[in-house]
C-alpha cells in the first residue's frame, strides 16, 4: 500500500506508521487534491505523456472517487499516510494498472503545495464573505442606532460620541482586515504544479497549462521555492490575527456594555447563556469565546512561524504540521465572525441609558474650553478655567450645564449667556468637523 516501498527491506514499524499519517488532518483536501490530480492528467495527455485513453481513464477514475466520497459512499480513513495515497490507492483499486501513471511527472511535495493553495484560496474567500456579512450587521445597527453616547479614553468618560460613529469604528477595521485577506490570495496565486519534488522534472510539461485550468495566475517561478515555503499561509493567519483581535476588542466592548454597570446594550437570549446555580444570569457568553479564541489563532500563527523559522530548502517532513494549526486558525475565525455578525444583528441598544450616561462625568468640558477659546481665551488658560469649573461642579453636585450664569461667571467673565446653546450635547455635534461623528 506504501507509494515509496520498492527500497525498504522491513515493513514500517506501527507506531511510526500511525505518528507519521496525515490523513485524519489532511482528508479535508480530497477536492482540492482530486482537482490537482485531474489538471495534471489533462496536462501530461496534452504533452503526449498519457495517451488520451489512458488519460481519460484516469480522469474517470478520480471523479466516481470524488462523487463517491461527496455522496458518503466512500469514507476517507484507513491505513493511509495521506490524502494523496489514499486517493491514489482508491484510483488503483478501481481502474487497475493505469493508475500507477498518475503521478508522472509529479511529487507529493509539488502535489500537497497545490493541494494546500487551492483549499486556502478557496476558504479565504468565504472569510471575505464572513466579514462582508459582518460590516453589513454592523452598518445596519450603526445606521438604527444614530443616538449619543460617552465616548471613552482610559475607560474613563471623556467626550461625547455616538453610537454609530463608534460601531462604525470597527466596520473601518474590519474593512483592512479584509485587504488582508485579499493581499494573501493574490500573495498565493501562482501554481506550485510541476516543481516536481524540489528540481522540476526532465519531462517536458506545461506548467502554464495546469496553473491556468486550476486558476492561478501563473506558474511559480522558482521550483526549491515553490515546495518549501509556506509564507501565504502565514500570511493568512497573520491577517486572521489582526482580525480576531478586532473581533475581541469588540467582544470586550460588548461584555462591558451589557453588564450592570453600563446596561447599554441587551445582548439577544439566543447568544447567551445562564448559570447552573445563580438563577438570575445571562452571560455573554459568545462574545467571551469570541475573545477567548483569540489566543488560539494567535496561538496556531506563532505554531506555524515555529516549525518554518529553521528548516533548510526545500521540502521537509515537518511542514505536514502547517495543516492543523491552519485548519484550526480557519474554522474558529469563520465560526466567530458568523457569531459576532448574529449577536451584533439581534442585540438591544439601551437609547436612555446612553444619554442618562452622557450626562454624568462632565463629556462637555473640553468644548467649554473650546467655547472660552472662541471668546480670546488662551486654550491653556481655558483649561485651567474649566478645571476650576469641574471642581466646582464636584463640590456642589452640579453638571456644568446646571451652573447658573452668576456662577459661571464668578469663575471666568469671559462667559455669556451663549455657553449653554454651546455645551448642549446633541449641539455639539454640530459643531466643527464633529459633524463627522454624525456619519
Ligand atoms: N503529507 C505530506 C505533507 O502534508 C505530503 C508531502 C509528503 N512528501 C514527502 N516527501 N513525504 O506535507
């Protein structure tokens, strides 16, 4: 069953057997390795190395393995090291003799590199989608949401904002996040096929046929290159990375805004969940996954970084670890962003308690300065006036809204009347280029 056993004297020792085999990680390319193998086929005929019957027959054999295996009429486990001899020894099974012709011109080296950008390119595109879906969740409750809200530094009340403007802060995020992702498929679009092992093959066949039918943009222009290196999966995960940091940052926002202590947000039953003991909990639950799960992707990207940082050219063995963590880095950022964009959807926003909040923690001192400012105040003048002005409000209880105009002005006599149309909070959007904060 070994593709490589015509030198060995001794049957593989079992436990060498099991530690070496892939399959039950690498089973996931069936498609991406049955395509491979077909634009191979349908090259080494074209190049007269297969005669079209046997070529034909191949082809054949590899599609009922292919709709067999869809169907669930063929389960992938077994004695195999890989899904490439897997593939191949359900082919030989099939069809005889021909089979063994498959691998003409070919390694698995060149073969799993196709394998793995294939299914890469493939996925990385429904990420974009998942991201795409998120933006518009996002977009959505930005636009229904049009409603004041603290804005913080230090997590400290500091300026007023909007909601929208701020949900609208992670819709630009998300936005790069996506240029990365598609920075690394056009990164990945050239075809390893025909690299052979490490150095190419003596038979003269058509490398810009086989990465055009798998649609690549060309074929690599390095053979050594193009079956050892793993960068664009690097590069994937690294943009999964930044990704998910977005995503846990807005997690955090999320579990701080739906607690007690904020109650700006409701975050929908359906993605929470409650306590065994404590009747009264709900739990944001999937957005502390959400955070959770990113140490995992940063986890399997520093893995990868691990196992290339000293491995000589070309090929080695111990570039079969860049599957799983890949695999891993790809479901949980696809499941997060499919969860994020769901509780993002349902969730509640709390209009009252945003303003109520805005009220307190004096959000309007800057512009009071802005408004001493506007008068001929020095804006460093300015703001020891309205330090003094918060003080005040301290010791008295008070907003600095709440001020009459004879206390106002026993600090500074700079202000008028005015200050109050100037300081109110939905008119201080409308001021300046905090119009933005509208958009
Ligand atoms: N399962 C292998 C991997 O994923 C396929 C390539 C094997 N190549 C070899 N020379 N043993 O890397």
């Amino acid at each position: 069953m070994k593709l490589w056993g015509g030198r060995f004297r001794k049957e593989e020792n079992k436990l060498m057997e099991d530690f070496n085999s892939s399959l039950h990680v690498d089973q996931r390319l069936y498609a991406e390795d049955i395509k491979g193998s077909i634009a191979h086929v349908n090259m080494l005929m074209h190049s007269g190395l297969l005669t079209q019957q046997e070529g034909e027959e191949i082809v054949k054999g590899l599609i009922s393995i292919l709709e067999d295996i869809e169907a669930g009429a063929l389960p992938i486990d077994g004695n195999f090291e890989d899904i490439h001899s897997f593939v191949e020894a359900n082919l030989t099974e099939r069809i005889g003799s021909t089979a063994k012709k498959l691998h003409t011109a070919r390694s698995r080296n060149d073969q799993v590199a196709v394998d793995i950008r294939l299914y890469a390119k493939r996925k990385a595109q429904e990420v974009i989608q998942a991201i795409e879906d998120l933006k518009q969740s996002l977009q959505d409750k930005a636009r229904e949401n049009n409603v004041i809200m603290p804005g913080y530094t230090h997590l400290q009340r500091a300026q007023v904002v909007t909601f929208q403007h701020h949900l609208l802060a992670y819709d630009q995020m998300l936005k790069r996040d996506k240029q990365r992702v598609e920075n690394a498929i056009e990164i990945m679009n050239e075809s390893p096929l025909g690299c052979g092992a490490l150095a190419g093959t003596t038979h003269t066949i058509d490398r810009d046929m086989t990465a055009e039918e798998l649609g690549f943009a060309k074929p690599v222009d390095n053979f050594l290159d193009g079956v050892s290196d793993r960068d664009y999966l690097l590069e994937l995960m690294s943009g999964f990375s930044i990704l998910m940091m977005h995503l846990s940052r807005l997690s955090e926002e999320l579990i701080l805004w739906s607690s007690q202590e904020f109650r700006f947000i409701q975050i929908d039953d359906a993605y929470s969940t409650g306590s065994s003991i404590m009747p009264q909990k709900k739990n944001p639950d999937a957005a502390e996954l959400i955070r959770g799960k990113t140490g995992r992707v940063y986890g399997s990207l520093t893995s990868l970084l691990t196992t290339m940082k000293g491995l000589p050219l070309a090929y080695n063995k111990d570039m079969q670890e860049d599957k799983e963590p890949f695999f891993d880095a790809l479901d949980t950022v696809l499941s997060c962003l499919a969860i994020m964009s769901r509780m993002i959807a349902t969730m509640k926003v709390n209009h009252e308690n945003m303003k109520r909040a805005v009220k307190e923690g004096f959000l309007n001192a800057t512009e009071v300065a802005d408004y001493l400012v506007s008068k001929g105040v020095a804006f460093r003048d300015a703001h020891s006036i309205v330090g003094s002005i918060v003080i005040y409000c301290e010791d008295h209880q008070k907003a600095i809204e709440e001020l009459t105009l004879e206390e106002l002005k026993q600090i500074s006599s700079f202000i008028d009347d005015d200050i109050y149309a100037f300081i109110d909070y939905p008119s201080i959007l409308n001021k300046g280029i905090k119009v933005g904060l509208l958009r």
